[in-house]
C-alpha cells in the first residue's frame, strides 16, 4: 500500500476538516458549521437561530416577541385582541359585548334582545 494513501486517513495530517471534525464541539473550529447550537447561541446572525415565540423582546424579528393578546407594544392590533377587552382599539366590534357597551355609538351594541 503505498505511503501517502495511509497518511490521508490519519486526522491530525488529513486536509479533509470533516476529519477531525466533532459538531458543535469545537470552538477553535473555522467552520460555522462545527459550534452552533440551534437557540443556544447568541452571537448567531441568523434570527431563527435565537428565537423563542414570546421569550425574546431583543429579537429583531417580531414575531419572535408575539403574544397573541399580550403584548401591548405590538403594532398589528390583532396582537393585542382580546374581544370585548381592548378598549384602546378603534374597531367597535373589537370592543362589542351585546348588551353590555352603553358607551358605544352602535345602537345594536345597547340592544338586548326581548
């Protein structure tokens, strides 16, 4: 057998990194591939990487801060709809109890039936 051959499958002389490559646990490795953990790794660029629906208010991304009905920040006012207790919002469906809205302009939001 010849020489050369045997020395490609020693890992330490291999110029194939998957050789001595352990996923996710080789820090000095430059290969990205090699060290992320999925969620575990703060420095990832990528937002995913990061994100816990609701658990993440640094995210950039905002559905990685969405709470459906609890986060009043949240621009999309579906985020913030709990029916019949925002009255911030300006649909007056959103804010509609039949029955119980004296308040509203809507003469079918006073209206209790019989």
């Amino acid at each position: 057998m010849n020489v050369n051959m045997i020395s490609l499958f020693q890992p330490e002389v291999s110029i194939n990194p998957l050789a001595w490559l352990k996923v996710e646990k080789n820090p000095q490795s430059t290969n990205p591939l090699a060290r992320p953990k999925v969620r575990k790794n703060p420095q990832l660029t990528n937002p995913l990487a990061r994100l816990k629906v609701g658990k993440n208010p640094q995210s950039k991304n905002p559905l990685a801060q969405l709470k459906v009905g609890k986060n009043p920040q949240w621009t999309n006012p579906l985020a913030q709809l709990k029916v019949g207790k925002t009255p911030q919002l300006t649909n007056p469906f959103i804010r509609l109890k039949v029955g119980k809205n004296l308040q509203s302009t809507d003469p079918l939001a006073r209206l209790k039936v019989g």
